[in-house]
C-alpha cells in the first residue's frame, strides 16, 4: 500500500512539473495556480518578450473586463475547456455612455497585441438585448483562436483594425444584430454561428483595396427556434467584402440573402459572394443581383495560404500553434 501511495505521489509530482514546464502562469480561481485572475496572468507577462508566453486557465467562470495590451505580443492564452473556462463581463453602450462610440468600450476580452493565441475558451457578454454589447474586440495582428466560444447578442465579436489578420478555427460564435463586425481580413474556418434572433450575421467594414474581408470556410449556420429571416450580412462601409464558401445554412436564411443597409450605393461597391454553400437557405436563385456566385476558378483562392501568406504571415499547422512565433 505504501509503494502504491509513493508510485502516484510520484507521478502528480511529474504531472505537475511538466505543467509547470508547458506554461508560464496557471490561473486557478481556488488558488492552486499563479494566479487568480486572467488580468494579473497577463499583467505580469514581460513586455515585448523574445519568446511566446503561455498562459494556462483552469475551468471556472472568470468575472473580468480583460485588455491584452501591444506590449504583450506572442501571448497564448490557454483554457481548461472551452464549455467550462469562461471570461465574462456584462458592458453595453448605454451603460458605457461615451456617446457615440461607446460600442467600441463594451468588450469583455480586447485584444491589442499582435501574435495572440486563444485556445479552449468561451468569452461572453452577458448584458442581453440591450444593444450593441462586444464579448471580443480584435485589433492586434496575427491573432488565432481554436475551439472558443464567442457568446452575445448585438455585436458580439468585433473584428478591428484595417491592417489586423484573424483566425477562427473550430469556434462557435453567436448573437443577434451585425454579430461579427469590423475591418479586419478574418477567416472563420469549420466554425458555427448561430443567430439568436431575425438579424444580420455579418457587418463588414472592409477598407478600400483590400483583396479579402470576412471569409467563411466550411461553416455551419445555424438559428434558434423560431427565427426564420436571417441575412448573410449587410455592408457596414461601402468596401464590405464577405464570402461564404461550402457553409450549410437553413431556411431561415432569407432569399435575397444580402441587405444594402437602406443604401443602394453600397451595391456598386460591397463585395458578398458565395459558392456551393449547401441546405434549405443557400439557393442563389432569388439573391441580390449585386451579389456573386463563385466558379471554382474564382472560388480557389480563398484558402489560408492564400489569404495570409502573400501578406507576409504563413500559417504554422494548428496543433503547434500554442507554442510557435508567428513570424
């Protein structure tokens, strides 16, 4: 019994000492780990360091308002499992009250730093149908997410800045109202989005001139009971661009598929294509005739490769990720 006791006395100590080898910092809520909040984790990063910093977060709901800051580049930010590791925070415009801009203030997670790696984890605004209300806010370049779960209504994940490059893998997003939004070339690749309500998926901002926006690669579109008039999107700046390729989507999605935000200007000049999207909602018969569908010459270039590397970013395979430098 003794020898029993001592083996896996043993073998924590191993299991414990290869953790502590894996990650910088461990989060833990009941005090087991470096410590107790996400914030003080990435507060105590080094800035600018010459090698990825890893935090791991055990499972726990994590009642924080966080900023990655620029100076904490090449940061993964690890969590136990997605369903059960949780940032949470309840911000929305009218309780932000900046005026105009005070969307840009309601994230529960915002990311400045380029490089940033986010794995196993659910960010989520809980303040309901109140208005615009941001779980993610992205700014920084070069940033990943796998397996996440991104919860909200209006505005859920705000993909920013003009020259930012994003990557959702494997990720669940849903909300209501213009849920993914911003400037941002991103790539949603095998994730869900599930609208909560008759809305808009996307509100792209796309600046003038760039070659990609919002891509959605082999995704599934969802809706919730009784939804049944979603759009694929409606252009937030006049150089919107959005593509939905081999996506299945439902009935709910509407016919015309697209919306020109009361602006039939923006038909000259959004971009919004598709290409052998599949279910009830992706018939292209009724669509917009200012929206595209794709042949398989013009639908071959929307791959990651082709999407980052030619501006200077070649994708590392997904399974390395939490421990490479992106550049």
């Amino acid at each position: 019994m003794r020898t029993l006791i001592i083996t896996v006395a043993c073998l924590l100590l191993s299991v414990l000492s290869f953790a502590a080898d894996k990650y910088d910092f461990i989060v833990a809520q009941d005090g087991s780990g470096n410590f107790t909040t996400i914030q003080k984790a990435i507060d105590a990063c080094k800035a600018f360091p010459e090698s990825r910093v890893t935090i791991f977060v055990k499972n726990g709901t994590y009642r924080e308002k966080i900023i990655v800051p620029s100076c904490n580049s090449h940061l993964s930010i690890i969590g136990e499992s997605a369903d059960s590791t949780i940032i949470s925070f309840d911000d929305y415009f009218d309780k932000i009250n900046r005026g105009r801009n005070s969307t840009f203030y309601t994230y529960t997670l915002k990311v400045e730093a380029n490089d940033f790696y986010l794995e196993n984890m659910t960010v989520e605004n809980t303040a309901g149908p109140v208005g615009q209300a941001v779980a993610l806010h992205v700014e920084g370049d070069r940033c990943v997410f796998l397996n996440c779960r991104f919860l909200g209504n209006q505005d859920t994940v705000y993909a920013a800045g003009r020259f930012s490059r994003q990557c959702f893998w494997n990720c669940y997003v849903e909300g209501t109202t213009d849920f993914i939004f911003g400037e941002a070339t991103a790539l949603f690749e095998n994730c869900v989005l599930h609208a909560k309500a008759n809305s808009f998926l996307t509100a792209a901002s796309t600046p003038e001139g760039k070659p990609f926006g919002f891509v959605f690669l082999k995704c599934k579109i969802t809706a919730a009971s009784g939804v049944d008039k979603v759009y694929l999107g409606r252009p937030w700046r006049k150089f919107a661009k959005v593509a939905f390729l081999n996506c299945t989507m439902g009935s709910f999605i509407v016919p015309e598929g697209w919306d020109n935000w009361s602006n039939p200007a923006n038909e000259k000049t959004a971009t919004l294509q598709e290409y052998q999207n599949t279910g009830a909602g992706a018939n292209r018969s009724k669509r917009v005739s200012w929206s595209h569908g794709l042949s398989v010459a013009e639908a071959s270039i929307f791959s990651k490769e082709n999407i980052f590397a030619p501006l200077g970013w070649e994708i590392p395979q997904e399974n390395k990720w939490y421990n490479v430098d992106f550049n």
